[in-house]
C-alpha cells in the first residue's frame, strides 16, 4: 500500500516521461516550434493568404494543434490580419506600432488582437473562406478554452506537476509574445527594408528560424501573397522549407511566390494585371536604376561629408516614404534637395510614382493614362537615367501596336 503510494506521488510530481532538464527545455522546443510552423504555414499562409493549398489532412493537423496549444479561432485570426493588411499603419490597423506604441504591442500585443477579434463587422468582412465544418462550429470555436485545458492535462500526466505546468506555460506564452508581440512590434518598428512598401515593415533579422520565416515581414508585406518569404540570397525562410516537403509529399501545392515581371502583356487587362502584381518591382526597378545610380555618379562628392550622410542612406532616404522617415532624417535630406535640383527632381517623381501604383481608388483605365502622363513628364527632365526609365515603363504599359 505505502509503495502505491509512492508512485502515485512521483507520477503525480514527475510525470510519466521522467524528464530531466535539459529534456524538457528540447520538448518546449519541439512543441512550441509545431505551434510556429502551424501559424505560419496554415494560418498565415494558407489561410490568410491563400499562397498555397493544404491537403484537408495536413490542414486539419494544423488546426487541431492550434486549438489544443492556442486557443485560437481560425476565423478571427485571418479576420483580424487581413485588416492589419487592408488598414496597415492608419488608425484602423488593429496593431500598428505606430499607432500604439512599440511597448503596447510588443508585450501586450494580445490586447489589441482580442478586441478586434470580438468585432461582428470585422469577421464577417475579412474572415471569409475560413473553416465552416461542424468541427469548426461546435467544437473549436464554441469551446476554443476547451484545447488549452486538455493541453494542460496531456502536459501534467506526461511531465508531472512541475514539469508539466512549465512546458504548457512556455506553450501558453510562445505565441501571444512571438506571433503578437515580436511580428507585430518589432516587425514594424526595427531591422531592415529591402523594399518601400507604403507602411513601416521590416525585417527583423534575414533569417526564419526561430519564428518560421516571419522574421522577414517587410518582405511579406510586399509580396503579401506569395508562399515564400525570403527574397535575397542571404535570406532564410524555415517555414518555406516545410511547404516544400509537404509539397513533395503530394501534401500541399504552391499557388503564388514573387511575382517576375513578364515581358509578353499584350491586352490592356494582361497590362492591369502586371501593375497590380508587379508594382513592386517597377518601383524597386526606379531605385536601381534612376536614385541608386544618381547618388553614386552625379552628386558632388564633398555633399556627403558636409551632411555627414553615406550615399547607401542618401539612396534609402530618397526611396522611402516621407511619412516613414524619422524627423531628423527628413529634415536633413529636405535640406539636401534645396542644394541639388537633379536629386529633387528624381525624388518628386519618385513621390508620384509610388502614389500612383499604390492608388487602390483609381479607375483602371485612368491608372494607364496617369502613368502614360508620368512618363511623358518624365522624359521632359532631360535626366539620363530618369527618361531611360520612363521609356522601359512606356513600353511595358503600351499594348503591342503601340510598342511598335
Ligand atoms: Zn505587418
Ligand atoms: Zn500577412
């Protein structure tokens, strides 16, 4: 009688798995690595974006594993961050660093997430082609807590008291702070740009590892459709990694990655397409070829010392969104402008390129003609570089008779 005892005693504080320590810190590791991987490539990914497709039994995995670890509704998550994307870094974005403060979002980034999530309007406007199966409806939503509490006993009976109640904590905490803290916090407010998508993101750091690839969220914002979210050669997206070998599993098939700018569009709606999906990469192409080529060729060389600016932040300051450049920085490039008319004059045209691709309110036919009007205006400049550019986008927008 006293040796049961003893072992319901060392069941009840060890667990099943006697683990030691070092044991448990590689289950918290592996557990909350498959809770990553579930936001990122079915969440995000699959659900939110629709940049691949999940055959129903990985799908299902995915969502069993977030209910048992998140307590999340599928629904509410892709409503809440088809908004962030629609409303990004305006008042209307539920968790915009800008708007919130870095702080407020990095440790309490949940708080904003919950309160949209509640919203009626905000479900039913971005949370369309969620899962509506009867699992959905009378088990994972209803009873969303219902995962974390089962979690909570599988962790108990498998590690003991101690153990078990640290590696569901670590479970617990993993994604409101990674997922709604770090990404959303720090993934708006610091790292690096490749791209100027009109809104603050940035890459944390270029490689995916730790967070599955969301690491490289300004790369995601400007290829928000695409599966794959590492660009650059040095880039690393974990999360890629895996859809890949799902995909040679015959387990999910990728619908959309960077898009390359095609070189036969020959009807007006093939060219509409093109500006939509590639206007990354015709805005990209004026920082190559039109600022990246300025700076480094045609500014007087003693500019540099005398504002104490290298020609790598003259280029970055020139591309960026004046609304997302510090004041200082601002104050000085305005200062800079004053002084070199040429650079003025790529950078207004620049200013009114960017406007031009990212209005989602213009007519389409009117989107062509305003961008045949900035190329006639452009080649006025009598600026090398700038009308050589203006001539490849005329060309790239013209229907096949007028390109010859
Ligand atoms: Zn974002
Ligand atoms: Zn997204």
């Amino acid at each position: 009688m006293k040796k049961m005892g003893v072992i319901v005693s060392n069941l009840f504080l060890w667990g099943l798995v006697n683990c030691s320590v070092l044991s448990l810190m590689a289950v918290c590791l592996v557990l909350t690595h498959i809770t990553i991987i579930s936001v990122t490539v079915f969440l995000h990914r699959h659900q939110a974006h629709r940049s691949l497709e999940l055959a129903p039994s990985v799908s299902h995995f995915f969502r069993f594993w977030l209910w048992l670890t998140t307590g999340m509704v599928t629904k509410e998550w892709v409503a809440v961050h088809r908004k962030h994307h629609a409303k990004v870094e305006t008042e209307h974005d539920p968790h915009s660093p800008i708007h919130f403060g870095i702080h407020n979002i990095l440790w309490a980034g949940v708080r904003p997430y919950r309160s949209s999530a509640k919203c009626s309007e905000v479900l039913e406007k971005y949370g369309q082609g969620t899962p509506n199966d009867l699992i959905e409806n009378r088990l994972y939503t209803p009873y969303h807590f219902l995962g974390i509490i089962l979690m909570l006993c599988i962790d108990l009976g498998l590690f003991g008291l101690v153990g078990g109640t640290i590696v569901w904590a670590v479970q617990m905490v993993w994604i409101p702070f990674f997922a709604a803290g770090v990404i959303n916090g720090l993934g708006h407010y610091f790292g690096y740009r490749n791209f100027e998508p009109p809104d603050a993101s940035t890459n944390i750091i270029p490689w995916g590892i730790l967070i599955g690839g969301e690491e490289l969220h300004n790369n995601h914002h400007t290829y928000s459709d695409s599966a794959k979210l590492s660009v650059k050669w040095f880039e690393f997206d974990l999360g890629y990694v895996y859809i890949k070998m799902l995909c040679c599993l015959g387990l999910a098939k990728i619908k959309r990655t960077i898009p390359l700018m095609p070189s036969d569009a020959d009807t007006e709606h093939q060219i509409l397409t093109l500006i939509t999906k590639c206007k990354m990469n015709i805005i990209d192409r004026y920082r190559k070829e039109v600022i990246y080529h300025l700076v480094h060729n045609s500014v007087p060389k003693d500019l540099f010392s005398r504002h104490r600016i290298s020609r790598h932040q003259l280029s970055r300051w020139l591309h960026r969104e004046s609304n997302f450049l510090a004041k200082y920085k601002l104050t000085k490039l305005e200062k800079i402008l004053k002084t070199q008319p040429i650079l003025n004059t790529i950078y207004q045209h620049r200013k009114q390129l960017s406007k031009l691709m990212h209005n989602n309110k213009i007519k389409k036919s009117e989107l062509l003609l305003s961008i045949q009007d900035w190329c006639r205006q452009a080649r006025k400049t009598e600026i090398k570089q700038l009308e050589e550019y203006s001539q490849w986008l005329h060309e790239l927008i013209s229907l096949n008779s007028q390109r010859l």
